[in-house]
C-alpha cells in the first residue's frame, strides 16, 4: 500500500459515494473534499453522469475539480474535453434493435454534452429531476443517419431498468460476440455500455498521465462494480460501506457509509 501522506490526486465516484442516498453532499463530505483541495490534492469527480450533472456536483462543492464523465469516457479539465472515447454508430442500431425494442426500455445515449433518449418513462424522469436537464427525444435511425453523415460517434449508453430486467439485459449484452463494447452496473437499475477495453480504471491512468501523476500518488474511492477498475487502478483504493462486495474485495480501506458521510471519514482517516 502506497504511502497516503504522497497522495497528489483523488478520485471520487458521485452516486452512492460523494452523494448520500438523498443525492445530498452532506456538509460534512463537502468539508472535508475542499480541505483536501487546499492541500492542493486535485479532485477528481469520476462518473456515469453526463457532464452537466457531474457539474451540478462540482458547483456543490464549491471547489474546481476535473470531471471524468460519461463512465470514463469523457475527461473535462478547466473546461475543455482532454480526452474522448467513441463507439461506432452501429452498436446503437443494434442496442435498439435487439435490446431497447426487445424489452421495451428507452435507449439512453451519451454524446459529448448532450443526452437524447427514443422515449421517456419513470427512470428518464428521476434522472432529469437529479441532473436538472432534460434529454433530447429522438428517433434513432434518424439520429444515427445523421451522425453517420457528419462523423459523430456516441461515448456511451445507458440501460435503466428494475434490478431483474437490468440482470437479464446484462447477461444477453455479455454474450454478445464481436460486440465492441462493455458492460458495467453503476446501481443495481443503471447498466452502463462503453467502448471496449475503456473503463473508469483506464480513464484515472489516463488523467494521471496528462498530469504527470504516478498512479501511486493517486487514491479512489467508490462503491459500485463500475467503480472497480478505479479502485484497483489507485495506489490507494477505498470501498464505501455500502459497496458491492466485490469492490470491497479489491479495496486498501473500507470506510463508512455513503448516509454515514463516509467519504468525508475516508478522507479525514486515511489520506
């Protein structure tokens, strides 16, 4: 295990981590992160969201913190994107298709900034009511027609459903041969679909290396199996006490509880 006393960057998934269960940056989770900024340890927000709703954080919080977006395939630093990862504008035909079509749930698409959906049901609403934004309703072979002509890729889709259907669409999606991409949960009713071999692990290292950081110097801290590439990416991983078991596993530390500001407790302990 790392020396913590060398940590220069930390890393920190929102929902289920930074957040309590309300969506809250408990008072004491938003003391904590700005004493570590006035150490001048970056910060890191590293999440599923798309950027306006890691901004929505980012503003909470006070402080000027990069944002690692869209499952870690979009990287904001002072604003500007530093790194993208894309998908081919097939996998979204084919998501559509096969999956959106077949279990009748809307097909979430990540672009850059934007957000668009073929429909909206409960889960769109509870994420428009969290990031204050509303996604663009669209028809996706229209979308995809026009992306295709002027050379858009999608960075990510998302699948939400209650926890049986999303279990039953993650097993399809994982057999699917030659599919490009991957899949990861980020709650049990947000499945997660990124560009193959891209992952919050590699999207940390990355951000290491624009910084000219080791990844020794850097801690994570999460709580879902998205989150667990960063946590073995870090010199210093910690598993919030509402984590899967799984990322635990892999984890230095197991703090407190997202409810129990146990963000604020991994900070104030062990770094």
């Amino acid at each position: 295990m790392q020396n913590t006393g060398n940590c220069k960057l930390i890393c920190i998934d929102i929902d289920g981590t930074l957040l309590n269960d309300a969506k809250e940056v408990l008072p004491e989770v938003k003391r904590a992160v700005g004493e570590q900024y006035k150490k001048g340890r970056k910060i890191a927000l590293v999440s599923g969201r798309m950027p306006c709703g890691v901004s929505l954080v980012e503003k909470e919080l006070g402080i000027d913190c990069i944002k690692i977006c869209n499952a870690g395939t979009y990287i904001l630093m002072d604003g500007e994107c530093v790194k993208e990862e894309v998908m081919p504008v097939s996998v979204m035909r084919r998501l559509y298709e096969e999956t959106a079509v077949k279990h009748q749930v809307p097909l979430w698409i990540f672009q850059g900034l934007q957000w668009y959906v073929d429909r909206i049901d409960s889960f769109v609403e509870k994420e428009m009511e969290i990031i204050k934004q509303a996604p663009g309703v669209t028809d996706i072979y229209g979308l995809a027609e026009s992306w295709d002509k002027n050379g858009i890729r999608p960075n990510k889709f998302l699948i939400a459903a209650d926890e049986e259907k999303i279990s039953e669409i993650q097993a399809e999606l994982e057999k699917w041969e030659g599919r490009g991409f991957d899949v990861a949960r980020s709650s049990e009713n947000y499945l997660e679909i990124f560009p193959e071999n891209v992952d919050k692990g590699k999207a940390v290292l990355s951000l290491c290396d624009i910084l000219n950081i080791s990844s020794r110097d850097m801690a994570a801290i999460g709580d879902q199996e998205l989150d667990i590439p960063m946590i073995e990416a870090a010199g210093i991983g910690i598993a919030m006490g509402n984590a899967i078991p799984e990322l635990k596993a892999k984890a230095d530390f197991v703090t407190l509880t997202n409810s129990e500001a146990g963000t604020a407790y991994a900070l104030e302990h062990y770094l």
